[in-house]
C-alpha cells in the first residue's frame, strides 16, 4: 500500500523529530533514550562500548541542550511529560 508505515517508522519519526526539536545529536539521543530506561552511567557506556567519562560529558550536553539540572527532569522532558520546555538563554 503506497505510503503506508510501520508503528515502528512512525516511533523513528516522532524521536527524529524530538530530537531535532530538543537540538540532541544522534549519539544524544541514543543515551537519552538510555536514561529514560533507568540506566545508570556505567551501564549506558558498556552498552554503547564507550567510556564512563564520554556518557557523563554527553549527559553534560544533554543537560546544557535540554535547560535542565537533574536527570529526573530530563528524562520527564524526553519522554513529553512536561507541556513547557524551560526558556532558553
């Protein structure tokens, strides 16, 4: 059927689109979206094969993109809990 999508394309469109709109790389992201499962530092960089400094300098970043200070707020934000983003500067 021309045009049809998978639930699958429409959930990759939907976090493109997040993530376009939020300013995160794809590597962002990709750890973001490890955050919002509950994975700690150490976890998210055995799963992506990268060091414990690299996840804590891209959990840095996200804070700074996303205008937030704790992962508890970050992860409401990834996952559309909050109506308002904070301003940014």
């Amino acid at each position: 059927m021309p045009g049809a999508f998978t639930p699958h394309d429409l959930i990759r469109g939907v976090r493109d689109a997040s993530r376009v709109s939020l300013g995160l790389s794809a590597r962002e992201a990709e750890v973001m979206d490890l955050i919002a499962t509950g994975r700690s530092n150490g976890e998210i960089a055995r799963q992506l094969f990268l060091s414990e400094k690299t996840i804590k300098n891209h959990v840095n970043r996200i804070y700074a993109k996303l205008g937030v200070s704790s992962r508890a707020t970050a992860i409401a934000l990834w996952r559309g809990m909050m109506s308002v983003m904070p301003a940014k500067d």
